[in-house]
C-alpha cells in the first residue's frame, strides 16, 4: 500500500509543480501583454493600432486553442464509437 501511496503523492507534487510554473509563465507575460494592449489601443496612453491588431490577433488564435483541442478530442471518439458499431 506504501507504494501506491507513493506514487499517488509524487504525481500530485509534479502536477502542482507543472502547474505552478504553467501559472508564473501566464501570468509574467500575460499581465504585460494585457497592458500593452489596453494602452496601446484607441483612445490609450500610447497609440499603436497595427501593433494592437497584431497582438490582439495573436491573443485570439491561442485563446481558441482549447477549443480546437476540444472539437479533436469530440470529433475522434464519435469517429471511435461509430468504428465499435
């Protein structure tokens, strides 16, 4: 049982590790970007419309990466289930 135990304890720690540093990375580019964004917008501190739909761009195509990852994941285990029938 100890070494289930073991097992079960050093997967928890390297997924809240895998987790933790996933977190620092998003957030120390994240935070920047978002304000580069916001102030480089229309009407901001500092007016840099080309930059701001690049990067706005940028954004939305990994934001709809999950997704994308989803709509896989779907699409190959309805394909799997119709092979099984």
């Amino acid at each position: 049982m100890s070494l289930l135990f073991e097992r079960l304890w050093q997967g928890l720690l390297d997924t809240l590790l895998m987790v933790g540093v996933s977190s620092l990375l998003a957030l120390l580019a994240g935070i920047p970007l978002a304000v580069f964004l916001v102030t480089s917008s229309r009407g901001g501190i500092f007016e840099a419309p080309r930059l701001n739909r690049v990067l706005g761009a940028v954004v939305n195509l990994f934001r709809s990466i999950p997704f994308l990852i989803l709509i896989c994941l779907l699409y190959t285990s309805d394909a799997a289930d119709e092979e099984d029938s």
